[in-house]
C-alpha cells in the first residue's frame, strides 16, 4: 500500500511539473538534464554558464597532463582494493546479495550505528537527487550556502523548488545564522555542504551541532560530508550519530574522494528507515552498486594506512599549490579538503581555456563580483604542470 501511494504521488508531481507527460519523461528526464555540448568546447548557448566536471572532461584533450578538475583523488584506489576487485571478477556474474549488508556492517561499528540506518548507492549523487526529489514541493525552497555544491539544489530547481541562496561569511565559510534565518514555512530542505565545496572551507563543529540540533526541530537538514575524510578529526566532526537517532538530519558520504573510488561509484547516507524507505523510492540504490566496486571497499573501508598515506601526499601537493600561488602574487582560501580556490585576474573561462591549452584542466567560478579558480589537489607532477602552465599566463 505505501508502494503505491507513493507511485500516485510521484506522478500527481511529475504531471504537475511536466503537464501531465508520462513519469519517466517529466521527473528523471527534468532534473538529470545537462548541458549540451555541440562540439568539443562549446556549450549551446542556454547553457554556457555550466561549464561543470563533465562538460571539462568531455571536452579536454586527450591526455592531459594535469586532471584538477573534479576533485578526484589519484592517489587511489589502493592495491588492496584494486586486488579484491580483481579477486572478485570470476564471480561478478552474481548479484552481491552478501556484500551490500557486509559493508553496510563494517560502516555501521565503525561509526557506533544501526545497520537499519544506513543506504548505500553507487555514489552519493544518486542519494542527493533522491533527497531533491522527495523534499520537493510545489512552492516550497531549499536553503543552500553560496557558492556551495550545486547538485541537490539545482535537481530540486527542476522540480519546481526555489533555490535560496545565503552568501557565505567573510572568510567564504557557510553563514549558519543567515541560513537559519532564511527559513520560512515553505523550506523543504537545508543543505550544509562541510567542508563546503567550492571553498574548502569548514564551519566551527560545535556550531554546527547546535545548528542541526535547532534547525532540524523546524526542518529536514542535508549535511554533505564528501570531503570529511581529509578533515584533521572526522569523527570528532561528522554528524552522522546524530542523524543515528532524528529523521529530520540526513548525512551524505562518499568514497569517491579519499578512498579513490570516484570511477567506481560508491556512497551512502546515513538516517532513520523512515526516511530511507522513502529515498529509496526515488532512486534504486541497493541493485545499483556493482559487486567489484563492494569488494574494493569492503577490502580497504577505514584502512588507515592507505588513507593516511593518501592524505600526507595530498598535503604535501597542496603546500605545493599554496607556495606556487604565493610567489606569483596570489592569494588562496585556506583548504581543508583536496582542492583549493583562489581569485584571478582574468575572466574565468578565458583563464580556464588558456590553462587547457597547456593540458590542465581545471574550473571557474564567478561570485562576489570576482573570478575565481579551483584546483583540485593532484600527484606532484600534475601540480608541477599546474605551476608551469599558470606561470605562463598569469
Ligand atoms: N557532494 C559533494 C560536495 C561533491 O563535491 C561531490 C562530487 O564532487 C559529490 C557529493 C558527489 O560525489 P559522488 O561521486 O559520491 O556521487
């Protein structure tokens, strides 16, 4: 019964939003539409402020010397995980019927959890768009930091939500008070992106607790933690045992970042069934991760000799980065993830375009009247690339 009260509701919204086209055609087709691109480097016209991590690399050349573009981390996948993948291909015609609750096992004593908490998915994209489309209402908003991840808020535009966007605080940190005063009886969702992307920045932990624990009384919260491995204190800083116990905090995770995992596809959220129930209604989670990707993980998940050694060549590379943009007269925002932003001098597509030309790739963005760049963190050649194409041009 709830299954099929579930279906009437999906379709009453996507005849609503499309004017009665069929499921498929209005709701996935809506909010997973992208940018077009005509030829290599062009965007059609509607679309040419979304020159995102796809559009770059399906329109780089091939190879290029330095990937900074995505946030990827190629210090991964380890051996170990590249060996269990390996190990697990004679049997990957079977359906991982095991593995899916033997990860979900190690994830939950790990972080003190119920297992019931806990969704996996083949990435967390797939989990934001599910939240995009369950929090979504006719005339309702999502309150989001700007700039900030766009992927949730920009799936739940298409859906009809507002987007408010609430400027981050002088030192490019989300500003939790403006974004508490911003809600209204029409919020559906807060998302907090910590540590935000595209800045790298990390709001107070403490203040971050008491925000959710406030918030969350009045509205559901989406706390995205991609980045919060590279934090000096996950632990101390996640909010996943609070989401452990209140149907109103969702938090995200991923292993695309320092595990390495971004090409093989792999996240989760952690919340109460209630609220898994309804995700999974909007997104196939559990058939959707593939048997080599579970076994990688389930062969490295917190294995800190891996992620400690990932982590120190990520430090030492963006020391690197800082050095590079220090002496050539440029400023930074202090990174605590594996990318870092910095304003330029020139407009943000011509600068991305002449660094492309030299083989690196990297992305613009534009806000508080200013160009900026984002580098993610590489191997030390790439940033060594970086350093040399960047001499050049700025
Ligand atoms: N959340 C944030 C903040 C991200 O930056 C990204 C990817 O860059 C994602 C989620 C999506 O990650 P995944 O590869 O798990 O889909």
């Amino acid at each position: 019964m709830g299954n099929s009260i579930s279906r009437r509701t999906l379709l009453k919204r996507g005849a609503l939003l499309a004017g009665g086209l069929p499921f498929a055609a209005s709701l996935l087709d809506q909010v997973q539409a992208s940018p077009v691109i005509t030829h290599p480097g062009t965007l059609s016209a509607p679309y040419a402020e979304a020159w995102t991590e796809k559009t770059i690399a399906l329109s780089a050349p091939v190879p290029l010397k330095a990937r900074l573009f995505a946030n990827e981390n190629p210090f991964g996948p380890c051996d170990k995980a590249k060996k269990a993948i390996m190990d697990a291909c004679p049997t990957a015609y079977q359906y991982p019927f095991r593995s899916m609750p033997e990860l979900t096992k190690k994830i939950a004593d790990f972080e003190g959890i119920k297992e019931e908490n806990i969704l996996l998915a083949s990435g967390s994209s797939p989990l934001l768009m599910a939240a995009a489309l369950y929090y979504s209402r006719p005339g309702g908003n999502v309150i989001t930091g700007d700039p900030s991840y766009e992927d949730l808020p920009s799936k739940a535009v298409r859906m009809g939500e507002k987007w408010v966007k609430v400027p981050l605080t002088a030192e490019y940190k989300l500003d939790l008070d403006a974004m508490e005063k911003a809600i209204d009886a029409n919020t559906g969702l807060v998302y907090v992106c910590n540590p935000n992307n595209p800045t790298g920045t990390v709001v107070d932990a403490a203040k971050l607790k008491a925000f959710v624990e406030r918030v969350s009384k009045r509205v559901p919260v989406f706390v995205d933690e991609a980045y919060i491995d590279y934090l000096p204190d996950p632990q101390g800083t996640t909010l996943i045992p609070m989401a452990n116990s209140n149907p109103n905090i969702i938090v995200a995770r991923t292993f695309s970042k320092l595990y390495g995992f971004a090409g093989l596809r792999l996240g989760y959220v952690v919340t109460q069934p209630e609220i898994i129930k309804s995700l999974t209604l909007h997104t196939e989670a559990f058939m959707s991760i593939s048997a080599t990707t579970l076994a990688g993980a389930i062969a490295t998940y917190q294995d800190r000799e891996y992620l400690d050694g990932a982590l120190k060549k990520t430090l030492a590379s963006k020391e690197y980065l800082y050095e590079v943009l220090k002496k050539e007269g440029y400023t930074y925002v202090p990174s605590s993830a594996n990318f870092v932003l910095f304003p330029i001098k020139m407009e943000g597509k011509q600068f991305t375009d002449e660094m492309m030309k030299r083989g690196v790739g990297v992305r613009f963005w534009k806000f508080n009247n200013q160009e900026w760049c984002r580098v993610s963190i590489g191997r030390m050649d790439e940033m060594e690339a970086f350093a040399s194409a960047f001499k050049e041009i700025s």
